[in-house]
C-alpha cells in the first residue's frame, strides 16, 4: 500500500489513533521532548519547519506549551493528512502547510531555525536524502529532532517480529537506527525509550565561523 493511499483511509481517524504508539505507556518519548527538548532547543521566535507533519501534532504541542513561533511550516507527502492540518490550523496565519515529499524540500538553504520530524521518517525510503535535505535547509548552528520508532533490544525484539504479518496492512515502515542516515557522531545526541523501540536523535547542524 502506498504512502499516500494509507493516510488518505487514517487521516480522518488519525487524531484519535495516535496516542496508540505515541501515548500512555508508550510516551516517555514525547514527554521527554515536551520536558527536556523543545524548551532548550527550539529558539522563541524562530522560525520551524515541520517534517511529515501529518495533522500537525507538532505544532499543536508548541503551541500549548507556549513556545512563541514567529513562523512555522509543515511539510507532507499525503493530501488528505494536509487538508487536516490546513482545517484545524486555519485560525493561525503564521502556520503554512506544504505538499511534499520530504526528499526534496520546497524551500532555500538557511532558512529555518530549528526543525522537528515524529514518526514520519520511518515511511521515507531515502533516509538519509530526507535528513541530508533537512539539514541543507537549516541555519548554521540549528537543531534537527527526530523522533522514530526503531529496532528494540532483545528480548523486546521478538513480539516485533511476531506481530510484522499486521504492519502489512499499515503505510509501508521500518525500523530505523541513527546509522541509517546519520554519517557523522559530532553534535549529535541519542535516547531511547520503550526498551529501544522508540529513538530521539538530536542533530546540531555545524555552527558559522
Ligand atoms: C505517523 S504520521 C506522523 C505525523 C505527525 N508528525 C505526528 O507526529 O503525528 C507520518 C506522516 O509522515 C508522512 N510521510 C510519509 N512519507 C513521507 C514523505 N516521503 N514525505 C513527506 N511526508 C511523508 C505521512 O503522510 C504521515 O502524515
């Protein structure tokens, strides 16, 4: 199934599914970056780019949590994800909502602040051209987030492989590791929650001289 035909069938029901894999027990990930991460690294003021932003999940945590966003951009491959996110943000004139693949940006070098991607890279199949893109269209000195689900450590490996016959039915996936399209260890910081099956990464793009 592609991409886009999955989240044509989910986008209506996708508020209500999320908290599945990304709530309750399975929320230590995005806890931690509601505590520790978006009030240290997304600059106030800035302006954000979000990365497979489905519904906008992501711009709705900013904004409850207060984070002043001077603009804030949303890129998605799926149609019908962005005509959500379009209808429940049409009340806020700094958000922008883009049809695109995360492959190939619609946007200039250098031009935004910070940049945060949850549980969308795990669907790209060029990995590493998505995050080489996400860098190339950050400032000098800005942060890259990504939040993926990835490969659990053993024992927690085997109830993954046991329940792969259902992801047939799911938007094509995978379990991502840092090593897939990181190259390079400076600047970079990872944790991993849920018995490694989620992982955040933070990237630090190389700051100006
Ligand atoms: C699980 S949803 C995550 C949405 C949102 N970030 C969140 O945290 O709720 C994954 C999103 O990634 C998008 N996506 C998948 N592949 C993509 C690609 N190549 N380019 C842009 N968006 C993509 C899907 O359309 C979907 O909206």
């Amino acid at each position: 199934m592609k991409v886009q035909t999955a989240y044509r069938i989910l986008a209506p029901g996708y508020d209500w599914l999320r908290p599945l894999w990304a709530g309750g027990i399975l929320g230590d990930a995005e806890r931690f970056l509601e505590r520790e991460i978006l009030p240290q690294q997304c600059p106030p003021g800035g302006v954000v780019l979000d990365l497979g932003c489905g519904t906008g999940a992501n711009l709705e945590r900013m904004l409850k949590m207060g984070i002043p966003i001077r603009k804030y951009a949303g890129v998605d491959i799926s149609p019908a994800m962005i005509r959500c996110a379009r209808r429940k943000f049409s009340w806020f004139r700094d958000a922008q909502f883009y049809l695109s693949d995360l492959e190939r940006l619609p946007f200039s070098d250098n031009t935004f602040d910070f940049a945060i991607s949850t549980w969308a890279l795990e669907h790209v199949p060029q990995v590493k051209l998505a995050v080489d893109e996400s860098l190339r269209v950050l400032k000098r000195g800005a942060c890259l987030v990504l939040l993926s689900h990835s490969l659990p450590n053993l024992p927690w490996r085997i109830p993954v492989y046991l329940i792969k016959p259902i992801f047939r039915f799911a938007p094509p996936m995978r379990l991502l590791s840092p090593r897939d399209y990181s190259s390079s260890d400076s600047g970079d910081h990872t944790w991993h929650f849920a018995k490694g099956l989620h992982t955040l990464h933070l990237l630090t793009t190389e700051a100006a001289t």
